[in-house]
C-alpha cells in the first residue's frame, strides 16, 4: 500500500510541472532565466572553496610564496563576495515573481470557480475540491515558485555531487560508502515526515474551510445585526475556537511525529562525522596525502553530505509540493457537471416544454419536481405559485439550465436543451432570482456588468424607481455600492437593492425574463407598481414570476399551482379563483382579506 502511495505520488510530478511551468513561462518567462543563472551561482560557489583552499593551506605549509598566497586569498574572497552578491540579487528579484505568480495562479483558480457549472457550487466534493486546491497552491506547496525553486536546485544537487564525486574518488573512496548508507537510512526518516505532512494536510482540508468561515464571518459587518440581535457572538467564536483547537492538536500530532524522526536524523548525522574524521585523519597521518587536501576531503565530504541530502530533500519536497499542487491541476480539470451541445439558439421568440420532467438534487432520492409537463408559448407570461418547498425555484434553475433534470426532458423550440450550446442558451434568460447578489463597484456597473460602458440608464432607472435614488447620489450611477472599497459608497435598502437587480435584468435585453421573489422587502403597494411597470416593459417577451403575493398573477396569461413537486392547479387567475376549495382560491382570499 504504501509503495502504491510513493508510485502514486512520483506521478503526480510531471502532471504538475506540465501545467504550471508552461502557463508561468508564457506569462513570466523572465522567471525561469532567473532560477537558471542562481542555479548556476549556486553551482559553482562551493567548488570556489573546495578547490582554492586547499591550494591555499599547502601553500602555507609550504614554501608560502607571498604572491600565491595573495592571488588564492584574492580568488577566494571576491569569488565568494561576487557568489554572495549575486545569490542575494538574484533571490531578492524572484520573490517579487513569487508574488506575482501566486497572484496569476489565484486568479486563474477564480476564473476556473466562475466558470463552474452552478451545480458544482453547491456540492460539497467540489467545494472541498477548490479548498485543497486554494490552500496546495499557497501554504502547503509555494506554488510554481516553491516547485521551481525545488525543481532547479535539484538540477544544481545533481551537477553538485558528480564533482563532489569526483573529488573524493580520486583520495578517499570508502566515504562514498559511509555517506551513501548515511543518505539511504535518513531518506527514510525523511520520507516519514513527510508522510505525516501529508496526512495532517488531509485531516486540515475541511477543518480550514470551517475555520475559515467561522473566523471571517465574526468580522464581516454584513452579519452585524444577527450577531448583536440574536446574541450569536458566543456560538460563532464557539465555532471559532473548536475549529482552532482541531487544527491545533492536528498540528501538535504531526510535530510530535516529526520529533521522533529528528533525533534519529541527528544521531545518524553524529556517526557519519566521526568516522569522517577518523577516516580521513588516519590518511594525512600516513601521508596518502597533504593537508590541503586533508581540509578538502572533509569539506568536500561535508558538501557531499549536505548535497545529497539536499537532494533526497528536493525529491521529498517535489514529491509533496507536487503533491498539494495536484489539487490545483484537479480542479481546473474538475468534470463538468451538465453535458454540452454545440447548437446555435436562433430567434427571439422561444417555445418551452416541460416534458414528464422530475429532479432531486445530487446525493438525494427525494423528488423535488415529480412529473411536470407544461408548454410555456412565445411571448406568454406565467406566474409561478405555491408554498414554500413546493419547487417553484428549482423550476426556474432547471428552465436555466443551472441543474439538468434526472427525468424528462426540457424542450426549447422543440430542441432538448441540453444539445444547445451553453453559453448561448444562457444568454436567452434574464433572472432576478431571490437571492440575488450585488457587488462593490458603482451603480452603474451594478446594473451593466461591464466596465467604461457609456449607456444612458435615465429611462430604465425611472422605470424601476431608482431615478430619485441616484438622483440623490453625490456621483450619480458611478457611486459606488457599499462601502468596502470606497468610503463614500452608499448603502442602499432591500427595496432598493431589488430594483436595482431588476434593472440588471431589463438592461440585459433577453427574450425570456424570470422574477423569482425578487420584491420581497417591497411593500404590497410597491410591489404591485414595479410588476405593473415590469408587465408593460417585457411587454411580448415571455415573461416568469414566481411571488408569494400574488399581486403579479392579474399580469400573467397563466398560473401555474406548484404543490409538492408537481403542478396541482393550472389557469388564468379568474378560472383558478373560482375552484371551490382550490390551493390558488384558498391562497388569494387568505391574502385578500388583509386589504379589504
């Protein structure tokens, strides 16, 4: 099992280096050239001494000509001030790519989460996915930098021991030996280590998003009015404080392991260097060779040592580095959830059928939709009725595609609409769903979803209201929402949030307009004045609304009845008002009544 784990991780390498490095090249290609000559510096610095100082050491016990001494002493010096000098240019200029780099690789994460299928934002192997995925590219791995780093020096580390090699086959053979034992056993300590790294960042994955969420929340405002009012301070830092226990004791296990190994590591270490000196020693003692190169067997043994545990290290650190950076490669080639057709939607008047169509959400076996057949004609407006978890909502995610039926079929111009290309069908649809989001840029570009767009919104502001709003706004529709980024951003209402996410949907001019119980924290008579605006506006566009109050169904063509997953009651408001004993009659005289 375990030598299946190593193989498997071996595998994980080239995976990693061959998306990351041509991504990082193609973008930073500077980067590369830099590890390259520190590579090379890095090289050549511990050769400078191993070689000049022997010559320096014979010469002094020697004939000690002045001007040798000089010339090694001056090669010596500004050889290693040169080594020095450039290893410090060089690391200073690529932690500024380090950056750079984890900031591109965030955000093609972010672009790769906002291109998911909407089905996968609300599964949990997904979620789980892009955490590991978050954190294997930050913490755990260092991302390509960390990799890159590992990467060269390991190129170095190779180059390094052949001449280290050399040199020491060349007076004394038999280290090779002592040192080689030496690498084998403390690779294995090594490689343990890294083992419980590994398992401690598997127990971490779900503990980070929760400590996450737990800790950000206490802080961000928008949940300030729960937390005061319903006094939820201590079940939040309640939260808080478990999590950190969990991720503390995960730690703790891990540096409890890894002491064990230490002590090991550092007895072996221990033996190697006396019998290097005993070694070593026994051979100048007996004039197999000089003192110079007495001093150059011991350093070059020592650089031997350090080299090529510097170089199981940079295996092990490969191996784990690319290890956690594999979650990234997994996510952005997570599956895609829903199937893709290459159809072409044409034409602005679209026929939908729902045919013998039923759901339950992945991982369940409860129907939310049982059974709905129901034909929606071009340019019909339907009003879309029921209790709550009656599966109104998940109607319309299914009409959007953000969910595919598990049976049935949905048609759109007698066309399953899963052959259709995505993007397309998509842009056929313009929801206002209740729980809507708007974001921390300007009012404008709330509305727009576009940058430096020059569109006059006077008239669609005055359709929905939002006309005396900005009229009062010190920048008019270029101040910002909220105020995160800007201080002089403004904090619109509930109410007024809603319009202006009803004003995203008219702005974007599509065929077919959904309101999902966008008018909640309107007032009755609010309410009723924007469905009437929004009525004539979509005017022959086939039109959705689904509202507990049921002021928006006069408008409507239809109404559809949802109870329990499927369509109970189905008519104009007049025929269904007159069922006796019916779910629609019962809901608008329950309703009425409150404003006779």
């Amino acid at each position: 099992m375990a030598d299946r784990k190593k193989e498997k991780a071996f595998h994980k390498i080239w995976p990693v280096i061959k998306v990351l490095f041509p991504t990082a090249c193609k973008r930073y290609p500077l980067f590369f050239v830099l590890e390259a000559c520190k590579a090379l510096v890095e090289i050549a610095q511990p050769f400078l001494a191993i070689i000049v100082t022997p010559l320096l050491i014979d010469e002094l016990c020697t004939t000690r000509e002045i001007k040798k001494l000089v010339i090694y002493a001056a090669i010596l010096i500004l050889g290693e001030s040169l080594c020095h000098i450039l290893l410090e240019r060089l690391s200073m200029t690529l932690q500024k790519y380090q950056k750079r780099l984890d900031n591109y690789f965030a955000m093609q994460l972010g672009l790769r989460s906002m291109g998911l299928d909407f089905q996968l934002t609300e599964d949990k192997n997904a979620l789980d996915q892009l955490e590991k995925a978050k954190t294997g590219m930050t913490w755990y791995s260092g991302g390509v930098y960390g990799i890159a780093e590992q990467v060269f020096m390991f190129i170095g580390n190779v180059i390094k021991i052949a001449g280290f090699v050399t040199l020491i086959t060349m007076h004394a053979p038999l280290l090779l030996l002592v040192i080689g034992g030496y690498i084998a056993i403390n690779s294995f300590i090594t490689a343990k280590q890294n083992g419980y790294e590994l398992e401690a960042y598997s127990r971490l994955s779900k503990t980070n998003r929760l400590f996450s969420y737990f800790g950000w929340n206490i802080v961000d405002f928008r949940y300030g009015k729960d937390i005061r009012l319903y006094d939820a301070g201590e079940m939040m830092s309640t939260r808080w404080k478990k999590n950190t226990e969990e991720s503390i004791a995960t730690w703790k296990w891990q540096a409890d392991k890894n002491y064990i190994c230490g002590l090991l590591s550092g007895g072996l270490a221990l033996i190697k260097t006396l019998f290097t000196y005993f070694y070593v020693g026994k051979l100048a003692i007996n004039q197999v060779f000089s003192i110079g190169i007495f001093s150059q067997m011991i350093s070059t043994a020592g650089a031997l040592d350090a080299t090529l545990g510097g170089i199981v290290f940079n295996i092990q650190e490969l191996l784990k580095r690319c290890n956690y950076a594999y979650e990234y490669v997994v996510f952005m080639d997570y599956p895609e959830a829903l199937p893709k057709g290459t159809r072409k939607v044409t034409g602005e008047a679209h026929r939908i059928e729902f045919r013998d169509v039923s759901f339950a959400y992945p991982g369940t076996e409860k129907k939310i939709l049982d059974h709905i057949n129901i034909t929606i004609e071009p340019g019909e407006h339907l009003s879309i009725v029921g209790l709550n978890g009656a599966g109104k909502t998940t109607f319309i995610k299914l009409l959007c595609r953000l969910y595919d039926p598990t049976g049935g079929v949905i048609l759109l111009d007698g066309v399953d609409i899963r052959e259709y290309d995505y993007a397309d069908y998509m842009s056929r649809f313009a929801p206002v769903f209740q729980d809507f989001k708007l974001f921390c840029v300007s009012l404008k570009e709330n509305i727009t979803l576009q940058e430096n767009d020059d569109t006059d919104l006077s008239e669609l502001l005055k359709l929905v209201e939002l006309d005396g709003f900005a009229g009062k706004l010190k920048k008019g529709t270029d101040t910002c929402i909220y105020k995160f980024f800007d201080e002089e951003g403004v904090e619109p209402s509930g109410g007024e949030q809603q319009k202006m996410a009803i004003a995203r949907a008219l702005y974007k001019k599509a065929p077919i307009v959904i309101l999902d119980e966008p008018t909640a924290a309107l007032d009755p008579i609010a309410e009723y004045e924007i469905y009437r605006q929004f009525h004539t506006l979509v005017g022959g566009k086939t039109a959705f609304y689904i509202s507990h109050r049921l002021s928006s169904c006069k408008f409507c063509d239809k109404i559809a009845v949802f109870s329990e997953g499927k369509i109970a009651e189905y008519g104009n408001h007049e025929e269904l008002a007159a069922i006796p004993n019916g779910i629609y009659a019962e809901m608008f005289e329950a309703q009425a009544q409150y404003y006779r």
